[in-house]
C-alpha cells in the first residue's frame, strides 16, 4: 500500500455565523516531518490550495510525532473549500474549536 502524500492536515475548523471556514488548526509538512499546530485563516489556506498543495483531514496520532490518522482530501471548488461536492464550506469529521 503506497503512503499518501500531503503538504498538511486539518485538524479542526472554525466556521463564520454564515458557514464559511474563518480559521483551521493545521499541521504542516516540513521535509520529512510535520510542524506543531498552526493557524492557518481561510485567505491563506485558499492560497495554498491554489498553489496546488494537497490539504487532508485527521487527527495526529498521541505520541507518535508525525503519525496521523487521516481522512478525506480538502478541495477547492471555485471559493468553497470542502471534502465532498457541494455548494458550501464544509470538512466532514472534522471538530470545531
């Protein structure tokens, strides 16, 4: 089974009151490991995924540095940013904070 490659994973997600996504808690991929936790706002995280960066969902696995638990790839479809088709911001099994 091949390893999937990504430049990040989304941890968390806080929506607006309108629904989209203002801020994700992310981890991001430094060479062969992966950062802390980081802020990335929506301009920036739209930023990257126009760069052609690959974003998932998940979780990072307890004690195990840069094991994750991943789930779905993070799209950009037009200015929605979601992990399935549709019209509105959303990252399925992913927890607010």
């Amino acid at each position: 089974m091949a390893k999937m490659k990504f430049d990040g994973l989304i941890e968390a997600v806080r929506y607006t009151p309108e629904g989209r996504i203002n801020i994700v808690r992310a981890y991001e991929r430094r060479g062969a490991t992966f950062s802390d936790c980081v802020i990335l706002n929506r301009s920036s995280l739209v930023e990257r995924l126009k760069k052609g960066q690959k974003f998932m969902t998940g979780v990072r696995t307890a004690y195990m540095g840069s094991t994750f638990k991943t789930g779905k790839y993070v799209q950009l479809n037009g200015d929605v940013i979601n992990t399935s088709a549709g019209s509105i911001d959303k990252l399925d099994e992913v927890p607010t904070f």
